[in-house]
C-alpha cells in the first residue's frame, strides 16, 4: 500500500478560525463513535502498542528460548498434564510463536514510528526552508527530492544496508531517510501558500524572525496534512522493515520481527505448517490496515470541506 | 476489435512464456536443481560443490574415485610410481580429444596440471587451493605423447585419489583465451559438452557423441538450473519440471514422498560440519573480546564446550535423521575404533569450566563469546548454529550468534583473512575412501584449509612418519596416534558428518552418492 499522492491530500489553512481544543477533541470522539471502522483500528493499535511495550510482562515464554524437542508444535497442542503450553504453536527452533509474534510488535513499531519521525522532521525542515526561501536553495532541495524518488526505494534501501550492515539503528536510518522527500514535497508546497497570506505578513512587519515565522507561525496552521501522511507513512514503513526483514536485511536473524517470522516459515508451507507464516502475515496486514483507516479518517475529519459531512 | 486481439495476442503471449519457463523435461533431457550458480567454469579453477558436479560433466580426469571410494582408470589406463614414491606416470587412452576437435595428448595432461599452479594466472580454487598442497605437487611433465608424469614432494599415499580432482583440458584452446574468457567460455574433454549458460538462470549441456566412456542409456542433455529456495526447488520437484534436486530440507521430505512424482533419497554425507576455534594470534590481536581468547585457548574449556552440545538431538530434530557424533574430523570407517564421542554431559562441561577458572557470575554467566555461522549454505545451518548457541549458553557460555551470508561476506571473512570468530560453524568435505584425505585439511599450519590455525607439533610431525613408511599398517598407527592428538586438544567442537537429502523424480533412475558430488552420467530413463 503507498502513501496517497500530494495531489490527494487536503490543503487547509488558517482561514478557519481554530476552535479550542477541547471542541475539536470532542468532535473528533463523536465523528470516531460514528464511524465503527477507524474505532476498530484504533482499538487494535492500542492492543499492539500495548503488546509492545509491555511485551516481556505479558509474553507467556522466552521469545528466543529454544527447544528443538518441541519443534513445529501446532497451536494450541496439549502436553501430557493436558496443558497447552504454546497457543499459537512454536516454530522451527521451538520457540513460543505467541512470545515471538508479541516481541515482534516491538520491532515493527519502534522502526514504523521512529522512521517517519526522523522522515518527517528532515523532510518538514527542508520542505519549509524550500517553500519560504526559495531561489537556488528551493531548487537545490527540490532536485535532490527528484534525485531520490527516481531510485526504486527498496532497492536504495538493500544497498544502503549491504553497504552499512543490518541493525536496528541502519534500518530506522535508511527507512527514516527513505520517507523524507514525501514530507518536504507537502511541507513546501503549504509554506508557499501561507507565507503570502497576512498573518505572516503581519509577524515579519512586528520584526519576528525569519525562523521563528517558519517554525512558530506557519507550521502550526500546515500540521494538519502532514499528520495525515504521517499516519498512512507509518504503515507503508512496517511493510518496507518487513520486506527488508523477510529478505535478511533487516534487523539480526536472533531478534523476532514479523518480516523475520514470515521468511523463517518459507521453507515449512509446503509441509502444511501454516502457523508460522500466517499468524505473522495477519500481524502485519491488521497493523497496516489500522493504521490506513486511522489515515482515511483523519483526512476526512482535518478537511474543513467535508465537516459534517459522514 | 482491435483491443479484443491484442488481448487474446497477450493471454497466449503470456501463456507460451510461462509454458517455457515451468515446462517439463522432454525424455531426452534431465534437469538438476541447484541452490546457487557457478561463478566461472574453469576447469583449474573451480570451486563449490555445485561448480565442480557441472565441471565433472565438462571435463575427465586421468583418473576416477568410484562412489564406493575406488580409484578406477579414466583418461589414463595404467600408472606406475616410482621407487622414492615422489613420481607417478600415468598411461594415457590412444585418440582422446577435447571438445574443439584438439587432440587430447599428455602434453595437454601435463600442462593442465601445471596451468592450475601458474602464479600469474593466481587460481585459487580446489586444485591449487587443496589439491596440490594435499600432494605437496611440484611439477607435472608430458614424457611422450601418451605418458605423463606428475612429481610430488614425497610419497604421498592419497595421491591418486587427489590426481583424480584434477579436470584435464586441451593446451591450445586454454592458451588462446585469457583466464576472464576462460571462465565463461569452458572448452571440455569429458561426457557432455556446453552449450550456453544464462548466468543466476541455468547452464545447458549436451552428450558428447561417440564419447570414448559413454554411458549407454544416458540423457542427451543435462540442464543446470540455479533455484536458490529450498521450498521452490521442492515445489518443481513435485510439478515435474526438475528430475534432481541437491539440498533438501528434511522438513520436506514428507511432503514430497507423499507426491507421487518424486521421491526424497538420504545419504550419510562426508561433510564434515563443526565449530572451529579461532586460535590465531592474528585473530586474537584484534578482537575485541580478550576473555573468549583467552577461554578458547584453554584445551578444558574446548572439552567442555565439546561436552555442552547435544549433537545427536541436533541432528534428530533439525537435520531429520539420527547421527553418531564426530570423534574428528575422519569420516567412518576411517576413523579411530577405539575413540568414542564426547558425550553430552552439561554438568560434566559446568565442572570443566569451573576448573579451567570461568565459574558462573552473579547472573550466571561465565563469559560471552560470538559464534559465526553462514545462512543457507549447510543443510539447515543457520538452525544448527542457534541450537549450538543455545547450548553453550546453558551452561553459562553466552553466545552470540552471528549469522552471515556465505557468499558476499563468510568466506571473505573466513578464506580471505581467518577472521571469522572466535567460534565458526564451518563444513569440510570429505571422503572414505582413505582417512588421510580427510585428514589432509591440516596437512601443514599453513594449509589453506586449516582455519582455526592449530599448530599442535604432536599432530604436524605426523605427517612426515607417515610419508616415511609404505606399510599401510604402520600408517594406520600414526594416522590413530594423530586423531587421538586430535581429539585430547579439540581445535573443533565436533559435530556431525553432514547427511545429504536429494530428490529425485520418479521418472528415472539415478541414486544419491555419499561424497555430495552429483554425476548423472549413469542417471536413465524408467
């Protein structure tokens, strides 16, 4: 799934008078309780977020434990004291499935959020510099933009981590980094348009400075579309760690990842071991699914063109 | 109209494409899968495993090792040593020719030899890597158009068994091309002749006709496939558009019995796998990691970490078929009858460590240690070197595993400069045919093939007894004094002799060897 276009993001601008904040989080609760399907996804998030950051108080086993005697367990298979020890089975190794998949949660968010973080600051800071300086250093930035999306992105990414090795660190850099353009693109085509609006007419004439204009008065008003980008972005970069992961070029084989999880089920699909690649594959699609609900629904609810409209 | 023809143009379009890309093998051709792809077609300089079944198809040999360990004549019909055992001339077969049409002579033999050790041509494959330090080679020279004799620093006992890896090529075409035309462009002297290779794709070859050693009943031609997935190789298999498939994941074979088009053939390989320990001091120098040095240099903490793995539950579980431990690093029979493995004993490897001065700590670590492993080169490998670590750290030897692609970055890592470590998961192939050739991996300190770099001068002055004497009894005494050397100072954790998993169509007949080599000269038509 690919992040939408600039062309389907929706400008706003600080034409609208904000309303406090209490009313917008009250609207956004009832536009939420009014459409089921982003609540869900919300819900699920949390569920992950949850699983994530609680992962070693709630995993029932040692992700990384091994037991080869009990390899290849099917879910939910009964030891001899009739108890299950492995809901969802265990893998080649003999590792708890459930522990793993919890673990993994982890990886997925820690890369998906740090990534679009560091893509979202670097691009949100050129972007804005382009669109309110403009000339030669607009020019500069935007031809590196172009430079870099005429690279196909997993491939810079696979060179990039064959050069640098694999790691946490080189993932989340070279995914982050990947991302940046897809901000800078937004962040400056909103700045041009704001910064001959007269609310920064009227900052630069009391004698702000130029960087406080940018940071303090302009990007306030142009949040709005990035956040939308942002929430579409974080679920296009968990697919791009498990693609990467599912090649070996993502996080060390010892640490579970789902992308790690699916490759390591390859070769045990044509023995009818489904657990191993299905619960991981479902991991993924419930993760990026939600996250492009909540994406759809933020658009439609940060687009003063359709408000009140369901 | 004119959209509904151009789509039904591309349905068949599309259809014949993939027709030629998953079609079945006709009768006249067999296909063998392979995980990787040759990196050249030398023949003095090839490689891996898969590299050199495609050559032994390309090229003969003055003479052949049989699957039962035989050595049989080939190219050359009879061979005479002479008194000091330092010479052996070799008889050629009368009108043998390469492929180009060139007769092939002893002077094509000599300079084949030969061509392998040319410094400016700096080959580094088996035949100079292995071969030739093995035989301690120093020459080989044509004495007439049908005599060629090959000279050895000393009497060598395994040295026909070694002669017989040496591919034998024409002088004239190899002189004509330099060693990068060479590579892509082989000129052959055996059974099947090459006709194009798709590089990452497949290498095609093709029967020779009126070849002097035919095979009566052989496929007219032989198709190399690359198909780098276990699961994808298993996949044609079953489909009926491979007939051989080397690697096999034991977790498959199931599958592929229960198919009814091919059938899974296990062998106990010659491999041999273990985990070596870097005792280099150059290795040592610079690692950043001083304690797991100085532990490995430790012969108790080798024993006990010897002690400490499981490797017939390994071997059970992960490699699917039941194994008796390594004592060495010689393939049975060969090896020593009075040796018994090290047993898995984790209280006894606890007690060993404890003495050697590395008690648990506070968290119940002794000290940590990375062990390195290539992924996807060895049956299941990346598995077995996580079970290994897992061990190892249950008796409070934290390890790391460290799991590396084998092409791109293990062998530069371990052939390239001996810097993997401190432990490595590494496999050796072997032979039974004759104990010293397994043996010959630490025929000096600096073979090429001794990794872990063990000097033990107890085992290095072996190698001259052995070459002072042509009884073979006596040889046998030294050969079991050496193993047992061998076996008290582990330079290896030793593992397993690794068991091969093949599957064949049911459409023909071929069977599996033990030595990994797969020649299907003799493979036929059901």
């Amino acid at each position: 799934m690919t992040p939408p276009s600039v062309a389907q993001t929706v400008v706003t601008g600080p034409s609208r008078t904000p309303a406090p904040r209490r009313d917008a989080w009250r609207r956004a609760w009832r536009s939420l309780t009014k459409a089921v399907w982003p609540l869900l996804a919300i819900v699920v998030l949390l569920i992950i977020t949850v699983a994530a950051f609680a992962g070693p108080a709630i995993a029932p086993k040692d992700p990384n434990r091994q037991n080869i005697i009990n390899r290849l367990q099917p879910p939910m298979q009964v030891d001899r004291a009739g108890v299950v020890q492995h809901y969802l089975g265990t893998d080649a190794l003999g590792r708890d499935v459930l522990s793993r998949l919890i673990y993994g949660a982890r990886v997925s968010l820690l890369v998906g959020f740090t990534a679009v973080f560091i893509g979202g600051a670097l691009g949100v800071v050129l972007g804005m510099t382009a669109g309110f300086v403009g000339g030669r250093i607009d020019a500069f930035i935007m031809r590196l933009a172009d430079i870099q999306l005429a690279f196909p992105f997993i491939l810079l990414a696979i060179m990039f981590l064959v050069v640098l090795g694999s790691g946490v660190l080189n993932l989340v850099l070279i995914l982050g980094i990947g991302q940046w353009v897809t901000y800078a693109r937004i962040a400056r085509a909103q700045t041009m348009s704001q910064r001959e609006k007269e609310y920064v007419e009227a900052a630069l004439a009391l004698g702000a400075r130029r960087a406080s204009v940018l940071f303090k008065t302009i990007l306030p008003n142009i949040l709005a579309p990035l956040i939308v980008i942002a929430s579409f972005n974080v679920a296009s970069v968990i697919l791009a760690e498990a693609a990467l992961s599912f090649l070996g070029l993502g996080v060390p084989p010892t640490v579970p990842t789902w992308g790690g999880m699916l490759a390591e089920s390859r070769d045990q699909l044509l023995a009818g071991r489904w657990w191993l690649a299905v619960y991981p594959g479902v991991a993924i699609m419930l993760t990026v699914l939600a996250f492009n609900i909540l994406g759809d629904w933020l658009r439609d609810f940060l687009d003063p063109r359709l408000r009140g409209v369901d | 109209m004119a959209i509904r023809s151009l789509v039904i143009a591309l349905a068949l379009g599309l259809s014949l494409a993939f027709q030629a890309f998953a079609q079945a093998p006709d009768a006249n051709t067999l296909v063998v899968a392979q995980s990787v792809d040759a990196s050249k077609l030398d023949p003095a300089d090839t490689g891996s495993r898969p590299e050199a079944n495609i050559a032994a198809h390309l090229w003969g040999t003055l003479v052949q090792t049989t699957s039962d360990g035989d050595i049989v004549p080939y190219f050359a019909e009879t061979w005479t040593t002479n008194d000091t055992g330092t010479e052996i001339t070799f008889r050629m077969v009368p009108g043998l020719q390469c492929h180009d049409g060139e007769p092939l002579t002893a002077i094509d033999a000599a300079y084949s030899f030969n061509r392998a050790k040319d410094p400016e041509l700096a080959f580094t494959g088996n035949t100079p890597g292995f071969i030739f330090a093995s035989l301690g080679f120093v020459e080989a020279r044509a004495d007439s158009d049908l005599d060629v004799t090959i000279v050895m620093e000393q009497r060598n006992p395994i040295a026909l068994g070694l002669i017989g890896e040496v591919f034998i090529h024409c002088m004239d075409s190899y002189m004509a091309m330099s060693k990068d035309e060479a590579a892509d462009n082989p000129v052959g002297s055996g059974p099947y002749r090459f006709i194009e290779w798709i590089k990452d794709d497949r290498i095609v070859l093709e029967r020779v006709a009126d070849y002097p050693f035919a095979v009566e009943g052989a496929f007219e031609r032989i198709v190399w496939r690359v198909i780098p997935e276990a699961s994808t190789r298993a996949a044609e298999l079953m489909d009926g558009n491979v007939d051989i498939v080397a690697n096999v994941s034991p977790d498959q074979a199931a599958t592929i019995d229960a198919s009814g088009r091919a059938t899974v053939q296990a062998v106990a390989g010659t491999r041999r796998i273990y985990v070596g320990f870097n005792l280099r001091d150059e290795f040592a120098a610079s690692h950043d990691n001083p304690i797991a040095i100085e532990a490995i240099n430790n012969v108790l903490v080798r024993r006990a970490m010897n002690h400490a793995v499981d490797v017939e539950t390994i071997c059970t579980q992960l490699l699917g078929t039941d194994c008796e431990r390594a004592t060495g690093l010689v393939n049975p029979p060969n090896d020593p009858p009075d040796l018994e493995p090290y047993a898995f004993d984790p209280e006894g490897a606890e007690r060993l460590l404890d003495e050697a001065g590395y008690p648990r700590g506070a968290d119940g670590v002794r000290f940590s240690i990375r062990l390195q492993s290539p992924n996807n080169r060895y049956l299941n490998d990346a598995n077995v070197a996580l079970a290994v670590g897992q061990y190892l750290s249950d008796v409070g030897v934290q390890t790391d595993v460290d799991l590396l692609d084998f092409s791109s970055v293990y062998v530069p890592l371990i052939i390239g400069g001996n810097m993997a470590g401190p432990l490595f998961l590494l496999g050796s192939g072997g032979a039974t045919w004759n104990a010293l050739y397994d043996m010959a991996d630490l025929s000096r300190v600096d073979a090429g093939t001794n990794y872990t770099g063990w000097d033990n001068p107890d085992w290095f002055s072996g190698w001259d007894r052995i070459a002072a004497t042509t009884d073979e009894a006596e040889q046998r005494v030294i050969v079991n004094e050496m193993l047992q050397v061998f076996y008290d100072d582990a330079p290896w954790l030793m593992m397993y002799f690794q068991p091969d998993f093949y599957g064949v169509s049911t459409r023909i007949d071929w069977d599996a060897r033990r030595d990994e080599k797969v020649i299907v000269t003799d493979a036929t038509l059901r």
